[in-house]
C-alpha cells in the first residue's frame, strides 16, 4: 500500500509542522509494516509539506494510524494546517524501482 499525503501549515505555523512532521517520520520509518517514509517540501518553495508512505498492506496502514507517535502527532498538528491533511492511495501501474531492483 503506497500513499501522498500533503499538509499546508496555517500562516506562521511552518517551521512548527515541519518539525512534528519530522518527528513522525523518524519515529514511522522505525514501525514494522513500513517499507517507506519520506518527507518532501516543494523544490520551488512555498510551506506545503508532502509524505510518501509505503506500507506491507493495509493493516500496517492501519497500525500505522493507531500508534502512538502519529496520536500524538495529530494532537499537536490540530489548529497549525490550514485545512486537513489530503491523502491519496497510489495503485501502482506498474513494478516500483524498488521491487525491480530487488529482482
């Protein structure tokens, strides 16, 4: 299971949700079920922060969700978007480069 999710911090609150988002990253790529998790900020600027998550399957997801950084982290991110989190699960079209390069 492959996903985006793209966060836009409220006016100010940047810097704030940058560091909780990295937090939450350091702390998921550590979860079993996690194949992947990137954070990424626009290359031509602006505050919007993106995750590319990769998961074994949903249940992971799912864990992934209920753990305890991520409660946390919703916590501390209520009131610094600008509106909820969009999230997009990807279907791969193809083979990943990754599983290639595992072949």
């Amino acid at each position: 299971m492959r996903l985006i999710a793209t966060f836009t911090p409220r006016a100010g609150a940047a810097e704030n949700v940058r560091a909780i988002l990295r937090a939450t990253a350091e702390a998921s790529r550590r979860e079993a079920g996690v194949l992947a998790y990137d954070l990424y900020a626009p290359t031509e600027g602006g505050d919007t922060l993106i995750t590319i998550e990769s998961y074994t399957d949903a249940a992971a997801f799912e864990a992934h969700l209920a753990s305890a950084h991520v409660v946390r982290a919703q916590a501390a991110l209520d009131g610094l978007l600008a509106h909820e989190a969009a999230v997009q699960t990807l279907d791969p079209l193809m083979p990943t480069s990754c599983e290639d390069e595992q072949r």
